[in-house]
C-alpha cells in the first residue's frame, strides 16, 4: 500500500462517523437529524411497551399524525427502557406567546398533574431561537414523576409553524439528562420546518392546545393503567 493511500486511511479513520439520520413526520411540515437507529413508535408497538410495563408514559400510547415517541424502538421492544427519546405533540392550531407564557406553562402542567397523578417540575422556561430557521419558540426543562413509576426528565420545546403547533420533549432518566442534553441540543439545532409562521405568536391560543392534548392522552393512559390493574 502507498504512502498515500496510507494517509487517506488514516484520516478516514479518524474522522468522525455520522450516526445521524433525517427524522420527516407523517404530517411532512417538519423534519430534523435524530440517531439513525431512532423511528416513529407504531400503535401497537406502544400497546406492546404499555402491557409489558415499565416504559414512560410517552412511550404508551402512539398516534403517528398527532402525538408519538420516536427512538430506539427495536431496543424498546426487547425491554431495554434505559436511553433517551423524543416525544411529538402535532396539533393543527396557530399559537402565540404572550408576556406571562411561564405562568401559563407551570399551570398547564400543574392542571395536567392533577388528572393524571404525575407531578411535573418545570425550571428554566424561556424563550429562544431555535433550529435552522431561528424560530422563537418556549423552552424549559421538566422533570416529571408518575405515581406509579420512574421520574424521568426532559428537555421540553414548543415551536410554532404556519400550520401547527409543534410541542418537541426530548426525555430519558434524571440521572443521565446532563450527558444527553448536548445532543438534545445538538438535534434541535437541525429542525428545518416546512413553513414558518408569519406572525409573532401568543401562548393562550397556541401552548394550552398540545398541553389539553397532552391532558387527554394522561386521561386515557390512566383509565388503561386502571383497567388493566382491575384485571390482574
């Protein structure tokens, strides 16, 4: 082998590998870099995690066009719940902020709480620019603890599009959010959506629609766990 040929090994080895792959919604008005490993969780797939247990309440309950996880979903399957993901809310309403948007967050989520009997902690909610397009948009850190289950936190956006309204929660386990924030961060700095909106937003009309959506499927998934704890 040449010296050459050598030395193009050599820096071909050493450059880094790109294990990223471009994640495009059903809806195709947004799409963003995610492990290449990563996918859309199926309905059934999340009634599989929900019946087998121990998965995040994200990972329950899957309505590709609406609300769904998206990640390790093979690794899901065999039981291994330990990484990170990212949860989509997509609701088809126009949203804007206004002045007291973390008001209006922490008791959406605190509302949201007392239906469902998880506690959310919200910290740092704020506003900034966001993806390749700078899109103002809120963005806070939640932890959040089931009653019946393990805390989990994450890094939670709510982005406004000329068509929908995009809630983004990047999650995994308290103890591990500082390792995978920077790639939280890193992946978030990818999201191209297909149209911006063209207007400055306010929170009321945009931010209670996916935490109302949110509120449903917390319904839903309790009236499940209920269930299910009846026929055992």
């Amino acid at each position: 082998m040449s010296v050459r040929l050598l030395a193009i090994v050599s820096l071909l080895a050493l450059a880094p590998q790109s294990d990223l792959a471009t994640f495009q919604n059903h809806n195709r008005t947004f799409q963003l870099e995610l492990p290449a490993d990563w996918r859309l969780l199926a309905p059934n797939e999340a009634v599989q995690l929900r019946e087998a247990g121990g998965a995040p309440p994200d990972l329950q309950r899957s309505e590709p066009r609406y609300f769904y996880a998206v990640g390790p979903v093979e690794r899901w399957l065999k039981g291994e719940l330990d990484g990170a993901w990212l949860h989509v809310v997509e609701v088809n309403e126009a949203w804007y902020i206004e002045d007291d948007f973390r008001d209006q967050l922490r008791e959406g989520w605190r509302a949201r709480g007392e239906q469902t009997g998880t506690r959310h902690e919200l910290e740092d909610v704020h506003l900034e620019k966001l993806g390749t397009q700078q899109v103002e948009s809120v963005v806070a850190t939640r932890t959040s603890t089931p009653k019946d289950g393990a805390p989990y936190r994450v890094l939670e956006v709510h982005v406004p599009t000329a068509r929908q309204q995009l809630s983004l929660s990047f999650g995994c386990h308290p103890d591990d959010f500082e390792r995978w924030a920077p790639r939280f961060r890193d992946w978030l700095a990818t999201l191209t959506l297909a149209r911006v909106a063209d207007e400055k937003a306010t929170l009321p009309d945009r931010l209670w629609t996916p935490i109302v959506t949110g509120l449903i499927v917390g319904v839903i998934l309790l009236a499940l766990y209920r269930h299910t704890r009846g026929r055992r």
